[in-house]
C-alpha cells in the first residue's frame, strides 16, 4: 500500500506544481513570466523532486504511460500496475482540486486547472504529438532505469526529458504525456464550461499508444538482458 499513496502524493505534486505553472503564467504579473519555459520546468523538476523522494518506494512512476511502459517491459505485475494507475489518477485529481481553490481568483486567462486540448481541426497533430513524445519521454525512462545505466542520475535524465517534451509540445496541446495529468484537470474544467473533457479521449489514447511502442522498441535495442 505504501507504493500506492507514493505514486499518489508524487502524482498530486506533478499536477499542483506543474499545472499550477500553466495557470498562474496566464494570470496577472507577476505570474506572466512565467512563460513556457517556465511551466516546462515547473513539470521537469516536480519529476525531479519526487524522483528523489519516493523513487525508492514506488520508483517513481506518477505516469500512468510509464507505468504502462514497465509493465510491458515485464518489470512489474499486472496488479501493481494497475493500481498504480487508479492511485495515479486519485492523486491527480486532489492535485487538480486543490490548484482550482488556489486559481479560482487569480484572474488567470487560461483554464484553471491546466487542462489540456487542441484547436478545431488539429486532431491529428495533437495525436501525433502526444503519441511520439510520449514514446520518447517513457524510452528515456526506461533506458536511465535499465540494468548497467548510471541509475543514480536517473531522476535528473527523466526530469529533464520533460522539461525538454514541454517546450516543442506546448504550443500543440499544452503537453499530457500522461493521461493522469489529463484526467484530473478535464474534470474540474467542466466546472468553467471547458471542453477539456471532451478531448480527453486524445490524451488517455495517443500517451498509451506511445508507452506501448517505447516497450517495444526498447526490447529491440537493449543490449542488456533483466
């Protein structure tokens, strides 16, 4: 049980912190300079922190496309993963509740929890994007976690591998990469009449589809046997 709330509180984090960058970078000065790349890092090194605190407890998934990626890596059992998965979603909608008490006055022009989306016929690049990044992000995961990698960096490789995700694809979907981190802040949109929720189908799919090839690509290239 203690992995379970790990990879919640670490998943609550991620969304507070992270998405918490997104909203107060649309608000008033002096969130606006925040800017992209701040909210990139405000992702990154979220990843970072919880890597170094409950990376020994759960490993530090708080991504249910990761978990995904080491279960089809074989490195862990169905059960655990899928209750990685509902904990996961479980922190990331507290994270989300309580970045919408923290926004709900801030003045902020975008959503108030974050969530995620893409503009009228775009449909297909934001799958694409969501879907290629996602197999790069979770193929740096569990390349830096693998057996003879410099594990104790691993925490710093994957933070920065988001921030980096971040940056190219912001601009297309407000970057998921993790279907949690899309869950949580499409419920609470609703409450503002957002269509986040709507689009959420792109950002639980696409993030899947990406884990999924970067378990077998990584199977293909991996010069190492578990």
């Amino acid at each position: 049980m203690k992995k379970y709330l790990a990879e919640m509180i670490g998943t609550m984090v991620l969304v507070l912190m992270g998405c918490g960058a997104a909203v107060f970078a649309g608000a008033t000065q002096p969130f606006a300079s925040v800017g992209t790349l701040g909210v990139a890092f405000a992702f990154g090194l979220s990843v970072v922190a919880m890597a170094y605190t409950i990376g020994k407890i759960s490993g530090c998934h708080i991504n249910p496309a990761i978990t995904l990626g080491v279960f089809l890596s074989k490195k862990m059992s169905g059960k655990d993963a899928i209750m990685y998965i509902i904990f996961q979603v479980v922190g990331a909608i507290i994270g989300s509740a309580i970045l919408y008490i923290l926004a709900k006055d801030s003045g902020s022009t975008t959503t108030l929890t974050g969530a995620n989306g893409f503009a009228e016929g775009s449909m297909l690049t934001a799958f694409i994007a969501e879907l290629v990044f996602t197999f790069i992000f979770v193929l740096v995961v569990l390349g830096v976690t693998s057996k003879g990698a410099p594990n104790q960096f691993a925490g710093l490789a994957i933070g920065l591998a988001l921030v980096l995700v971040h940056i190219v694809c912001i601009p297309i979907t407000g970057t998921s990469v993790n279907p949690a981190r899309s869950i949580g802040p499409a419920i609470f949109d609703v409450i503002e009449g957002g269509k986040a929720l709507s689009q959420l189908w792109l950002f639980i799919v696409a993030p899947f589809l990406g884990a999924a090839l970067s378990a077998i690509v990584w199977k293909i290239i991996d010069t190492e046997k578990e």
